[in-house]
C-alpha cells in the first residue's frame, strides 16, 4: 500500500493519517515509558515491526511464521 501511495494522492492522505493514529500514541507510550527520544524509537519500532510484516508476507519468513523467541531476538 505504501508503494501505491506514492502514486495515488488520496491513498497517500488516507495512508500518512492512519499511520498518524498508530505512532501518536505509541510515542505518548514510550515517552510515558521514560524514553529519552521518543520519536526517534517510534521510527525504530514502526520501521522493525513493518519489516518483520513484509518479511513474513513476501520474505524469508513467508513459508513459516516465525517464533516468539525469534521475534524477541530480532527486536532485542
């Protein structure tokens, strides 16, 4: 969808403001949590959990979900 958007202009509005809704309050979270650059770590979350997504779509981990214990790894 994020490839489309840079096509489509209505998608782009549609896809820029639900991603808005998602990292406001996760920001909020990890200010709230004692983060010392929230939107910084916002980026890294959203952009780790958008790739382990794609990559259990289309990647490495499409044939197999991967573990708790791989998640936890990858995100460590």
């Amino acid at each position: 969808m994020a490839l489309e958007a840079t096509r489509r202009p209505e998608l782009r509005a549609f896809f820029d403001d639900t991603g808005r809704q998602f990292r406001e309050p996760l920001t909020a979270l990890l200010r709230a949590a004692g983060s010392r650059d929230p939107e910084r770590h916002t980026l890294s979350l959203v952009a780790w959990t958008e790739g382990i997504m794609f990559s259990c779509v289309a990647g490495s981990y499409h044939a197999a979900v991967p573990s708790l214990t791989e998640l936890r790894a990858g995100f460590g």
